[in-house]
C-alpha cells in the first residue's frame, strides 16, 4: 500500500511540474511537438528512475552522519552531507551522458530534435529536485527510492505530454495576439496545475474522516464525564438534604 500511495502521489499531488514547477525550462521548450516531448519525457524516468535510486544509496552508506560505520567505528562519526550536492550532481551528468550515447546512436532524428536540452538535463532542476526530495523526506527504502523515481518521472512525462498535445491544438485556435506563444502556453499550465491540486484529495480524504471520527469520539466521552459528574452532584445534594 506505501508503495501505491507514493506512486499516485508522486504522479498526481506533488507533480514535478504543477506543484513545485521544476524543470520548467525544457517543459516550455521542448512542448511545441508531441513526439520530441515524449522523447524527452522518458529520457527524464529514465534519468530519475537510475538516479534517486542510486542516491539513496550514496546518501545511505556515505553521505550521512555515521553512514561510514560499516568501515569500522572510527569512522562511524563522520558526516560528509556537505558533500550531497556534489555527488548527486556527478551521478545525474553520468546517467545524462548514457542517455544522450543511447539516443544518437538508436535515434539520430530524436537527439537531432531535442538539441541542446537533451544535455541540459543534467543541470535540470526536476532531476536533481528528485534526489533532493527524496533525502528531504527520508525515504525509507531502495524500493521506495526507485518507486519514488519512476514516478516522478511518470509525472513530468505526463505534463510534458500534455502540453505539447494542447499547444499542437491551439496552434489552428483563434488566440489573441498578445498571448500567442508563451503567454497561453503559461495560462494553460496554470489551469492545468489547478485541476491537478483537485488530486490532492485522494490520499487526505481518509485522514479527514478519520479525525472527525476521534473528534466526535472525545466529544461524546466529554459529555459523558459532564454526565456523570452531574449526577454525582445531585446524588450529593440529596444526600446532604435528608
């Protein structure tokens, strides 16, 4: 069940895009074609799937403090967190450079398309916004790491893919001059960042009808304290009065 609840949320309630508006760059460049930004939306899963990962892995057995104490006990008090930066910058420029051989090797006409920012993934803010957020809140297993990845990817794809397939639409629609190109394309990823906090609901609805449930337990056990507490007075009276 924790592995469901952070795919969806991932994917739906904290989507790179419309919730932190990470990678915000290459997703209002590289979303005028539907088949360069699916191109580049699986490079990013790939990239986040590989990365956050292995991250967790430097940021487990090497980055945190006492995370060295499995070379002996003298080292079980170092802390090398200042280093995570650094790290986790040089694991995504690995995995970009993989991915940028992949693509011009099996797909010349894809690497062609995307450019310069096919690169530029590397310093993209979404990729090392995942590593960063998957340390900020203490993933707790390689699986969730990987989960956690795969799913943050799955939710910049998403908004990639659906921006480009609305800017392909409204390229024959009747815009007013002064919005054409990036002012509509802002407008419509507003819209499309409030339909997605409507999400938001899914895994908090339980939560609230949970709290509502204690809440109206510790009402009636407070009433039934007053209760008692009154019929012990009464009871009290009459005794004094006979």
């Amino acid at each position: 069940m924790e592995h469901v609840e952070l795919f969806f949320k991932s994917i739906f309630i904290d989507n790179m895009v419309f919730a932190t508006f990470l990678g915000m760059c290459s997703y209002l460049a590289v979303s005028k074609k539907v088949s360069t930004a699916v191109g580049l939306g699986a490079a990013v899963i790939f990239v986040l799937g590989i990365t956050v990962p292995l991250n967790w892995l430097l940021d487990q057995y090497i980055l945190q403090e006492g995370a060295l104490s499995w070379l002996g006990p003298e080292f079980a008090s170092y802390d090398l967190s200042f280093l995570s930066f650094i790290m986790f910058i040089a694991t995504i420029a690995t995995m970009v450079q993989l991915v940028e051989i992949v693509v011009e090797k099996f797909s010349p006409a894809l690497y062609n398309s995307l450019g310069i920012f096919l690169p530029l993934i590397a310093v993209n803010c979404a990729i090392l916004g995942g590593s960063l957020f998957m340390q900020s809140r203490e993933i707790a297993t390689f699986g969730l790491a990987f989960n956690y990845g795969i799913s943050s990817g799955i939710g910049w794809f998403l908004a990639i893919l659906a921006i480009a397939a609305i800017r392909e639409k409204i390229r024959y629609s009747n815009v007013p001059a002064p919005l054409r190109g990036l002012g509509i394309t802002f407008i419509i990823t507003g819209l499309m960042a409030i339909g997605f906090m409507s999400f938001g609901g899914m895994l908090t609805g339980g939560d609230e009808a949970a709290t509502v449930e204690n809440k109206t337990v510790v009402i009636d056990s407070e009433e039934e304290k007053e209760k008692e507490k009154e019929a012990t007075l009464a009871d009290n009276t009459k005794k004094e009065l006979n």
